[in-house]
DNA sequence: TAAGTATGTTAAG
DNA sequence: TTAACCTACTTAC
C-alpha cells in the first residue's frame, strides 16, 4: 500500500472524516504516548510530502508524523465504539467515524523544527502542485547511481516506491541499471511527468494502475489481471509472465536489498 | 506452529 | 552490505 500516493490519499480521507471537528486520540496498543494529549482537540489539517504524513490540531504547535513504512496501515470505519483488533498505535474518532493506525514505523508528536527537518531532506514529490523537475533533472543528471536507486532515493524524489520505479522504468522504456549521467536529454523530464500522471491515478483511486488502455489483457485477448497490491502494473512482480507488449518473460533481480523487476526486451540501455 | 513475505527506513558493521 | 524494526497474512510442515 505505502507509496506516496496512498499517503497523499490518506491527508485527503483524514481532513474529509475529521476536518475541523474536535475528535478522541488515544493509543489502544500504547506505544504512542502523545496520543492522549490530543484527545478532546479538533484536528484542523492533514499534509502529505513523499511517504510522510502529518497531522495538525488547533492550538498545538507540535504536528503527529506518520510514515508507514513497509507494511503499515491507517484505515477508517464510519462508525464511533470500533471494537479494537490487533495492534492499533493510534485511535482516532468522532462520533461517525473511527480510523485506526497499525505497524507504522514512525508515529510521534513533533515540533516544528522537527518537521522542517523533514522535509528538508526530502526531494520533490510529484504530487506537490509546486515542485521543481529542474532540480531532480539536475541531481539525476549529475550521478553515476542507476536510475532505478535514484528514483527510489527520498532525498531526490519523494514518494516514489518499487512499484511506481518498476513501472515509469518499463513505461520509458529505460534499462533500470542505466546511470544518471547516461540518460538522454528529455528522459528525465519524461519519468517526471510520466510520475506525476500515474500518481494522481493513483491518488484517486487508491491503486497503483500503470498500463495503458492499448495494453489491457482485456484488449489483448486476456483475462484481466490485478496483482496482489491492488493495480494493474506492466512489470512488478510478475517474474517470469511475459511482457504486456512483447511476450519476453519479466526478469528479477535485487538491488540494493530491494527487488527489481523490467522487461529486457522493452528496456535498453540508450 | 513456524516460516516467509511485503509498496520502507535507519543504524550498525 | 546486513540486520533490525513495525504488523498481518499466506504458505509450509
């Protein structure tokens, strides 16, 4: 779930739910312990940059930072006195609605330098309507690190994740180990703009969904298919199955600890 | 019941 | 480069 669309997507449902209305914050789990001190206060805001999210109240300086991680989860009910199930780190509820924060890797109170802090080392996140390409163009432009780490490095942009890399790579057509330095004029700007489209779907639809409608197993004579993650995507994770556009089987392999996944016959090195 | 897996990040070695 | 961490769910034994 956690790339930066679902983050963006969740500011949006938590100011939706709670906007401007004074809510109940508690820690069922109790591992968040500044929870209590938000209880009886009304949410004002909810902000999202890259993967991080953050959520003001009235009258308090401090905002609560939520990132995700790998597996974690915020969801809302609508309804109030939600039975807790599992591990719930933060609690938050008016009379309609209950959303409920599990397996965060980051869920604390923060003051504003803290959060300017943040955001300071984080690059430009292609659902912020006032990004800078020219700035991710020119670091990209400047390294010798495969594309496919820089795309997944916070500090040049933020919010992109492995499926979101795995499948600008192959829409581009661009091999995942070509360097920065080696990019063609334009390419950049390309995989920027292509972000931008496929995360506002995203966004929107609470799916990572790449494929264009010419590639559709549908209009291919196919069943249609959606991955395990929720979306229909070209490459990530569909080792071995053959290519939407070609037939050549999807390769794999780690890098940096992470998996990859392109179409050799679709992606050259240019 | 245990092991393995995942769209992530940080800190230790 | 590796391990650790946060949780839920699937698969293997």
């Amino acid at each position: 779930m956690p790339e930066g669309h679902t983050l963006h997507r969740l500011a949006r449902e938590l100011v939706a739910t709670f906007g401007g209305q004074v809510v109940r914050s508690s820690s069922p789990q109790g591992r968040f312990e500044s929870a209590s001190g938000l209880d009886g206060r009304e949410l004002v805001d909810a902000t999202a940059h890259g993967k991080h999210l953050f959520v003001s109240f009235a009258d308090l300086a401090e905002q609560v930072h939520v990132h995700l991680g790998l597996y974690g989860a915020l969801t809302f009910v609508p309804e109030a006195n939600v039975e807790v199930v599992g591990q719930v780190r933060w609690r938050l509820s008016t009379a309609a609605a209950t959303a409920d924060l599990r397996g965060p890797t980051a869920c604390e109170l923060l003051n504003p330098g803290e959060v300017a802090a943040i955001y300071a080392r984080l690059g430009q996140d292609p659902l912020d309507p006032g990004a800078d390409p020219s700035v991710v163009a020119d670091r990209i432009s400047r390294s010798k690190s495969p594309i496919a780490t820089l795309l997944m490095d916070q500090r040049v942009i933020a919010g992109v994740g492995n499926v979101y890399r795995a499948e600008v790579l192959f829409r581009q057509g661009l091999d995942p180990l070509t360097a920065g330095t080696d990019l063609e004029s334009g390419s950049v700007d390309r995989i920027w703009a292509d972000l931008v489209e496929l995360m506002e779907v995203g966004v929107d639809r609470g799916r990572i969904d790449t494929v264009r409608p010419e590639h559709e197993p549908s209009a291919m004579g196919r069943a249609p298919r959606v991955d395990d993650h929720g979306g229909e995507v070209y490459v990530y994770r569909r080792t071995g199955q053959p290519c939407l556009v070609c037939g050549t089987a999807i390769r794999t392999s780690s890098l940096g600890a992470r998996n990859l996944f392109w179409c050799p016959r679709c992606q050259r090195r240019r």
